[in-house]
C-alpha cells in the first residue's frame, strides 16, 4: 500500500454514509443511469468507461438472492469489473464449518471489493472487522439492508422533488424485514414522516424505534389513538429538528402540515417467511381498493422485491407503480456505490463523515464470548458458534434520554440490552472479585484498568460468576 | 429506445425461426466455427471479434444443467461478452415464492438477453411476454429445446449435404423429451422422413403428431402393420408436399424412395426420469448389435446427451458417432443465435418471417386463470400457483383439417384440447347469463364483446358457473 | 491444431512436475506475485499483463469448496481470462446421471483448461484421460491435491531460505487429507524431514509410506521408540540420499543433525470429518501451549484452511503464523501454473519432466471393469458405477524392494495391492482358460498375447471365473 492510500471504507450501515454522502451516491448514479440509456444502436450498452477493469467483486451469499446478487454483478461488469461468486453456503467451505472471519481474510486476497448477505444480525459488520478490502452488507438477518435503501431512495428522488416534507407509510412485516430498518433511519435522517402501517404483531423493533427518537431527533405523533394500546402503529414518525445537513434544504417543517399532507409513497414489504415460525398470518394486501382512498390517490406505490401476495399484480400497470423502476435503478446506484468505494473518480469522493452526519462516538465496552453480559438478540452473530473466537461482547454505551441510566447497543447487530427492574446491570471487577450495580464503574476507571472489567446482566450472573457485592456497594445499597 | 431500434425477438419454439433464419444462424455459426479453429498460437482462441464487449447474457436455470448452461455462458465469452447466472433455484428469489413473470421484468434491467431453463411446459413463453430483452428457451418441461435442435441440425448438415431426402431414426423417449419435439418440427420442415422408434408408452405426444401432420403438412405412412395396434410408433413420418424455402432446394420428394433408403442419422435420447414417475423401464439401447443392421451401416450416431444407458459407449470410437461434435457445435451455433438477436452483425440479421415458414396467425382466446376452460396438461406454467396472476388462459382457436369442429391450442405450452363426445365445449356469455354449444360464438362475435364470451369444457362446467342453456341452443337441441 | 502444438499437460499428482518445473512455476509466480503489489493507485491491481485474454478457465467442482475455486477464478481473471463454473453437482448433469468422462469430453469444448474436484480417489486422473485441454487436479477424494502444495511450498520458500534440511511437523488427520499426501512427496522430494503428529488412527497412509521409502528414498528413523508399536508416527522421515535436481542444491544431508535441529514448520489439517463416519475423535490442537515447546520457537505455523477446531484463533496475530499468507499465495500460483500449461509466456515454460524428477515407467497391466482384480480402495473412482464403461482396471507392476515380489498400484487412486499369504496373486489364461500363481506370466509374455491375460486377486477367484490351475503350475506347486 502506497502512502496516500485512502482509508478501506465499509457500508454496513446505512448510517455508515451521512446524507452528503448519499448525495455524491447519487449524484454517479445519475450519471451511470445518462450512460446506460444513451444507446447508440440497438440494445448496445453505452457504458463504456471501463471504470474498474481489472477489479474483482466477491458475492458472499449465504442467503438466497437473484435481485441483488444479479444486479451487484452486473454493475461490476458495466463498469468493466469482473465476478467471483459464492452463491450457496451448502457449496462452499461454510459446509466444512469454515467462520466469516477466516472465509473474508480468505476472500479479501482474491478480490478488491466484498458484498455479503448473510442470515445473521451483525455478520456484515464482522465480516467488516477482519476484511482488508471495502464489505458492503448485501442484508444481513433482520438488521439492514442499505444497498436497497440507496435504490429506493433514489427512485424516490426521480419521482419526487424532496424526501423532506414528505410522508411514507410502511406497511408489512416492519419487525423483520431489514429493508425497512435501513430505509426508515433514512427517511427519518432527510425528514420525512413516517407512517407505519405493521401487520400485527410485525411493528418496528423497540431498539429500531428508540433510535428514531433519540438519535434522528424523530417525534411520534399520535394518530387517532386506539383505546388500550400505545403500540407504535398508532403513531407518526416526524423529523422533530431540523437537520443541519439534509440532502435537499427545506425551511422547517410544519407538523400539522404533515400529518395532514397526502401520502407521497406507500412502501409494502413481503412477508419474510423465513424468519417467522408461522407459515401463515393476516397481512396487508395493497390493492386497488386500498389505494382508492384520497389520501393515496398520488401516492407511489413501492416494493423491494421480491413480492409474494401482498402487492397486488393488477397494479403494475398503475401510473402510481415504481417497483420495478426500484430494481432496475439497483444497476446504477450499485456502480456508483462500488466505484466509488474503489476511488475510481476523479472529482467524486466518499468523505468520512465531513460535516455530514455524525455517527455516535460512544464509548465501547468489549469482553470475549463466554465472559458476562451477551447480546440478547438470539438471532445476532455473535451467538453463532462457529464466530465464538473471532467475534466478541462489544456494546456500545449508551445515555438514556434522561441521563440517569445507561444501556447497552450491540455492535454488531445494534439491538440494545437496557436494565429493568427485573435485571440491574453490575460491573464486576476480575481483578478484586467484586463487584457494584450499575455501569457508572465502567466510566470512572482508567482505560488500562477496563479490561478486568465485566458488565454482568445482574447481580445472580455475577455471583455464579464467583463475585461478590463490593462493601461500599453494599452498604450505601442497605445503609 | 430509438427509432430504428428492431423488434425484441424471442426464440421459445424452433418454429419462431423461419427455415430462411435458420440458414442465417447456421452462416454466422460456420464463420464462429472457423474463427474458434484458427489458433495461431497453442490452445489460442483465435475468436477475437469482441463483437458482445459490453453485452451481459442472464443464465436463469430452474433446472439441472452443464451443458447448456456452460455452452452459452462459454459462447458469450468468445464473443466479447460477460454472463451473470442463476443456476440453483435453490438459492434464489423462486425460493422466496417470487413468480417467473416479477424476476424476468427484473433480469431484464441487469442484462441484455436472456436463456432460461424451466421445468413447466411454457416457461419460457410466459416469461418473454414479460421480458424487455430477447429471451432464449433453453428448455422447458417437456415442451421444446430450440437451440439443441439448431445445433443437431448443424451437426447434420456438416455431415451430410442436406436434410432432404434424410431418414433420421429417432429413439427412446419421445413423449418427455423437449430435444426430440423441436427436432421432428425441424426435421418435417426441412423435408426429412422421420422413423420413430420409441420406448414402451413412450411415442410422440398427440398434440406433437397432429402438428406434424396438419402445419408441417406430414404424411403417416405404415411401416409393417403391427395387429392390433395404431400407435404412432408404426408409422412413417415424411414431408407430404414441398416446403416453399426449404433450407437447401431439391427436386419433389419420392416417398417410395424414403422409405426404402437407409437410415442416415439416428438420434436417442435418455431416459427422462426426473419427468416419470417409475425408476426404471424396458428401454432402447443403441450399442454395436443395434446398429449392425445394414440399414445404419451409413446411420451417423446422434445424442444430445447426457446419455445413461441407452447408447454404448462403446460406440466411442465408432466413425458413426457424431453426439461429440453435436455438443461442440453447441458454442459456435449460440455465438451466431445470440449474436443475431442482439443485432451485431453488419450484414446479417433475422428477419421476422420474411418470406419463410409462416407462424399461423390464428385467433387468440384470453381469461384470466379460475375462469372457464384450463389448459390440460398439468405441467402447463399455466398450473403454476406462482404464476397465477401474470399469466391466463390463452389459447388460440384450430380449426380442425374437417373444418366442422374447432380445438384450443394453448399459448404457453402448445397442448391441444379437442372436443369430444365427453366434452363439447360451450360458450358462455357472462352478461346474460347463457351459454351455447359449441365455439362458434366466439367468431361470430364483434370483439368488443369478446371479454364477456368464456369457453367452457362442457354444459356441467358452464352450469356450475350459473349459466344456463341459451334458448335458442336449447329450443335447436331438442329440435 | 497446428503442428507446433505441445504436449497438452495434466496436474494431477504433484509428482506430475519435475523439482525443475516447480521452480519454473515458483519463478512465475514470483513475477505475478510483484504485480498484484504494484498498485499505483489505491487498490488498483497493477496486473494488466492479459496473457489469457480470450482464454477459458472451467471449475468443475463436485465438492464444497470457496478457496480453491475462487482463487483459481480469481487467478483467471488476474490473468485477463474468464471462467464458466459448475460449483454444484446438485444442479449439473450430474444430477442426472451423467459420468466424469462424458462431462469432461463436453467441457472441453467450451473451455481451453479445467479445474476439477471431486470426492472419488482418482476422478481427475480419469478426467484427465479423456480431456482435449489440460486438467488440473483441484482435490480427488483422499488422493491428491497438488496446486495446494505448490501454495505451501511457495510460501516456505518465501519465508524460509530452502526446504533442505528443513524440519517440517505434519499434525493431524494424514490418512484422509490429500494436502497432507501432495505435501509430504514434495517434502520428500525437496529433502525435508517430515515429523509426523498424526491423530489416534489417521496415520499416513501405508502405500503413501511405502512410496516415500521406495520412490523418494525417505529413511524412516525411530523417534523415542514407544515399546509395542511401530507405527509411522513414531518415526522420522528423511530424505536418505540426494536428489540429483533438488531446488537448492545443498551438501549432503547429515541426518543427526536433521533430527536434533529445531522444527522449521508445523502444518496443520482439519479434521476431515466428510471422510470420516464418527464425528468427533480425539484431535491434535495447535495452540500457545503447544508451540511454547523449544523446538517451535522458530516454527512456522501452517494451514491449508479452512480450520475447525485444531487451530486456536488467538494465533492469528503470533508472528509464526503463515497460514493466511499461504491463501493469499494461492492466486500467483495458480497465475502461474495456468498460463504456464497455457504455454503463454515467451521464456518460460514446463519441460516435460526433462532432466527432472522422473515418474518411473512402470509396465501397465489393463483390463475392463468386472474382469479380475479390482483396486482395492473402495473410494477409487474404478468403483464409481457411472465411470463402469469409462474406466478400466489399471495397475502399475511394481517391483518389491526384494525384488523378490511384484504389488500393483492402481493408475488413478495410487493405492497398492500386495500380495500376502491369504492372498496370492495369479494371472489367467482366458484363452487356455487356466491360471497359474505370481504376476510372472505378465513379464513373460509377448505384448499381443497379454489382452488374454487377467490377474485374480488369489486362486478361488480364479476359479470361480471358470479357470482351472495350470499342470505346470501344479506340479511345480505340489512338486
């Protein structure tokens, strides 16, 4: 590596690109989309600038895909890059038991650029840690998708003028569809509203929620309230601030404007099967008849793909449809995506961050697997066993709003494990066997000090770790 | 799309090829032939036209395949061009439950043509309905294989001079096997005289004879009578009249002649077991005995493999056997397919039926699927609950050779239903409430009212539907 | 082809390349090793040398695998070529039956050189032997897989100044690891001394000994001997005279010195459990512990990936670890093993064993499955029913050391049957319909007469075959 080598960027995250990000994003996929369509003869393929010729992109799928393999592929190619593909774990060393961490040490030699997909929460972001080349998260569990988000954003911007100002419902399986996750934190991040139309029992995760409000300023505003529920389908999600650096300047929002306001887009997902035990269960169907009501009379209807019943075929030859324009943008926002991750433009550049928006820079706890608290989240990477050695507890600590207490945000999977009543967090300290409620301990101590401290779930996890309450805990706990 | 951009062409059929096109395939594929042999180094592939740079080939297989896949993934690749692929259906969005018709309108969007493999009769047809770029049938369920059949007649006409006045034997299955029903189309279209030699329950399909006889003008001639038995598999199959563009023009037919000259080429194919239900079967085998009679003294030895059992291989390094080069002939033949129906030759082209074999432009009837009459055949994609909403009950309306009854010939899968004593169709009109017997309404009908006319298999399906007889009908019937 | 055209050579063993040809590869890979580092823009991959452009590799994989077929697609693709693939057997012809011969006769067609792996001992053997393009042996069964050893050795080399006299501990599974059985050959062939540390029961297995004792003129020297045994894993394996053409030539070795001097490398395999029917066995581990013995001080610590269990992660960051080098390896290698049989470089290229390490030219005994003598090895591909027509029984007469008695060494899978007491071989006469004991009937008959000579494993498989003893033999017998 060279000097001026630029630092190795990896999209996990929709949150890993702030808004002036996304917008440079866009602004190559325009251009690729200009090139794609000027045809000079028959089906000939104008794209010719041999961007990435002699670059390789690795498909790393652990999960099923035609869409986005198919179309990261064929963005590599219309850049004048080439392919290796892993298409099906059953084929591959993951058969042998082969960890992500070896398999993408492994990969990173035979190629330049990463995409993965992958069942669990969190396995892009640690596929990430131990690549030396850029990963980007093709979907991983039920956590994000933010490729997919990139294309249903920029469908969005052909169609509309600005996602500020704008309201999207989201209907279907809210809870386990990582689309949705990544493209609400997006909505919410260039101030739209939001409105949630959950199948029952799919509404948006807790974790996904309190994000929304504490960190993307969102306030929920009451619908017509149900009786006996405060569920989250029953509210709006409105940018609450204004944002310093959204992608289109707006004056400020008017929140009785937007809640009166006509829905702009109606955004449906499938029912993801394969993440629900049931077979069967009552989910929305997007029809005719459901968008004959006004407030959708101009809303566009929009769908990641694939779909199963709950998007009716009648549709497709409604003006409102853009769904398979969705698909067809994932071309062009992918080579933008991927050559931009390459620095393969001359005046185009992925800036770290710079004045956009700021990820938090939390403090970060890490202990290895089988030492005190674990992620909750069954579904996350880290209860893998194959990962066992190469992940590890890594949270991230977090302020409530209130301040007075902490919680604790996965790294990987970002699901958050918050003390209750039931389950006080203690810091036990290896070192002097003892150990205190709370996480205060871990903020007041010296950084060399930290890694003889372990954050149990509670005090009955402490103890059958062999620790006991520390005396001065105990008193003022008793005094 | 521009103004001079020719039409999207599909080759589902061989016989969506005129015999004029084909001859234009079988020149660029004698020059693709000539370019591979030209190595001016060791191993150099000399083919350097680059004439697919830019262009992407989607491979969608729903199905098992080395072949054919390989062959036309290799043949984009000596033309400059670049493949992405679906191979497994195991590992794609069909596993999601996603229809034929969602994944092709977005296959579209990632490449340039198209080859899919399907298991369903009609496949391949549904899905270029829905298709934005030219789709290619690389086999669907029993129904046909056009490009097996372009390279076996390539094949044949390097080594003999013309399929005029040819016999070709063909044998094993010849109900499952989409490679012999779009061969005998080819064979009768091009004048040759056809000797089936089926395995036990295994003849040609009826609806595939009564093509042979009624469009390609076929004759049936009895072969020794065998008591007791009318099946096809005793018969003769030969040109009755001459075909005005014939790929290579030759003097009127003398069918004594066909008859008596011996076999020039025979054809086997393999026991199709993933489409029967039994493991094993009394069947052909083609070996040294076999072709130790003098009439295939001369019998070039075809198979479009994979072969099983049923051709010896011992036969290896007989000078008869051809089936080697047949599948080596499977690159330049689909070099020249997908090179025309992406317009990249200067100076040749397909043109759509241009003074050649002429497609019958019969009248179409359409409804949506659970109204009225089904197709038959329970391997029709029609049958595909998939599919349900993307494709209809189409079928166009034969007159039989009488010209007193009509049959439906269904779009996707070419089956035939006839009327029989059992079942006289009806037709029913859906705004008063009636049916009559018989198809006539249907012609007799301006086609503005066409969509309210639903045919029905017979009286008891049309009465189940709460139609009742036609007074008239009635008042005729009883006399 | 042209007149000039070379030899098409396979890799199947590593003993299918000279000392001299390795250094040959090595020397290449060294160059393409320097151009993948050259990067003059971030990750920009300097290597734009195109030597395969216009080449096709094929990967035919009938085994897991993302190493080895990615790195070879990824080396193809380096190289300026592009790859067709079949990573799963579930979805090729395979499927349907289909035999290696057959597929590979067709691919050959499409591909100017194949990669194969397959789970039979000898498949690529068998492969090889009806390719018009040259194979390489990507792994057959428990055989051989040579392109890995030419990794590992590669990255000795690197890291070490030469092979001779180095120390070299193989740790775990050494019966069913076919890296294990390429590696120790080279080993041997280099002058290595190999210390073995094999699992309970996975010793190396004994034609593999006996090839290094025979062949590659290894000494076996008693380690501390353990009282009631004399397996191998009790014994050091030295090269016992010197190699004409080792790749450094060196002094003589002294063999104390080779047993006192510390160990320069432990190579570790996994615990091939696709080979083994019980899942968990007791299993060498490669830890801190392990290695914090002295004469590990210096040891490279080595692994073909993918690790399971044996490998303890927290090695991954000791500076004796190389095992993800040797992967990262595995693209120069393979640049330049495959240009090299592509005879694309002006002044290099692989002499066909000329003043090299000579393959003994052992007398070949040959006749159709089902007559005589079977091999032994239940895993060879000669029992695989699909290969039945396409293989035959073919065993090397090999001379004892005694001189006294012959073995046979099966052609594809290298496995040895010897004759002992319970069973002695005998040939028979299938003309005068007898037999009579040893193999000596074979050297002593003309050429043209052995077609009627068939080896029996011992005299009632003789006669059940219908022979009767010869009176000769008989007399002498009874004598």
């Amino acid at each position: 590596m060279t000097k001026s080598q630029p630092l190795t960027r990896h999209i996990i995250s929709i949150n890993d690109l702030s808004n002036k990000e996304i917008e440079t994003v866009f602004d190559a996929a325009q251009d690729f989309l200009q090139e794609l369509s000027d045809r000079d003869v028959p089906y000939r393929i104008g794209c010719g600038s041999d961007l990435a010729s002699k670059f390789i992109l690795a498909s790393l799928f652990y999960e099923p895909s035609t869409r986005t393999r198919l179309s990261f592929e064929s963005a590599m190619l219309r850049l004048g890059g080439a392919n290796i593909t892993s298409a099906d774990p059953a084929v591959s060393s993951a058969a042998k038991g082969e960890s992500l961490a070896d398999t993408i040490r492994v990969i990173g030699n035979y190629a330049d650029i990463v995409v993965i997909r992958h069942p669990r929460d969190g396995a892009a972001r640690l596929a990430a840690d131990y690549a030396q080349v850029p990963v980007i998260n093709g979907g991983d569990g039920s956590h994000e998708h933010p490729t997919q988000t990139l294309c249903d954003l920029f469908t969005l911007r052909s169609k509309k003028k600005s996602l500020k100002n704008m309201k999207v419902a989201i209907a279907g399986d809210l809870k386990g569809s990582r689309t949705i996750h990544s493209f609400v934190y997006a909505l919410a991040r260039f101030g739209a509203t939001i409105d949630p139309l959950p199948a029952p029992g799919m509404e948006l995760p807790a974790h996904v929620v309190g994000r929304l409000r504490e960190e993307f300023h969102c306030r929920m505003i009451s619908k017509a309230p149900r009786p006996g529920t405060g569920s989250i389908d029953a509210l709006y999600v409105t940018a609450d601030q204004p944002h310093q650096l959204s992608l289109y300047a707006e004056p400020e929002i008017d929140y009785g404007l937007a809640l009166q306001k006509k829905t702009d887009a109606v955004y449906v997902t499938r029912f993801q099967k394969e993440r629900w035990s049931e077979k069967e269960r009552p989910y929305p169907k997007i029809d005719a008849k459901f968008l004959g009501e006004p407030k959708y009379a101009e809303a566009s209807v929009m769908h990641p793909l694939p779909r199963v019943n709950e998007l009716d075929a009648a549709l497709d030859s409604d003006r409102r449809a853009i769904y398979f324009r969705q698909a067809a943008y994932g071309v062009p926002v992918r080579m933008a995506l991927i050559s931009l991750l390459l620095h393969l433009h001359k005046n185009k550049s992925l800036h770290k961050f710079a004045g956009g928006f700021a990820k938090s820079d939390l403090p970060l706890y890490a202990q290895p697997i089988g030492i005190g608290i674990q992620c909750g989240n069954a579904n996350c990477i880290t209860g893998d066993p194959a990962e066992r050695q190469y992940a590890a507890n890594k949270f991230y600590l977090m302020k409530e709003p209130s301040g007075q207490r902490c919680k604790l945000r996965c790294l990987y999977c970002e699901t958050d494990i918050e003390a209750d009543a039931a389950a006080h967090f203690v810091v036990g300290d290896l070192v002097r066997k003892t150990f205190s409620p709370g996480l205060d301990a871990l903020a007041r101590t010296p950084d060399e000090r930290l890694k003889h401290l372990v954050v149990y779930k509670d005090e009955a996890d402490a103890k059958a770790a062999g620790l006991h309450e520390r005396e001065s805990a105990k008193r003022a706990r008793t005094g």
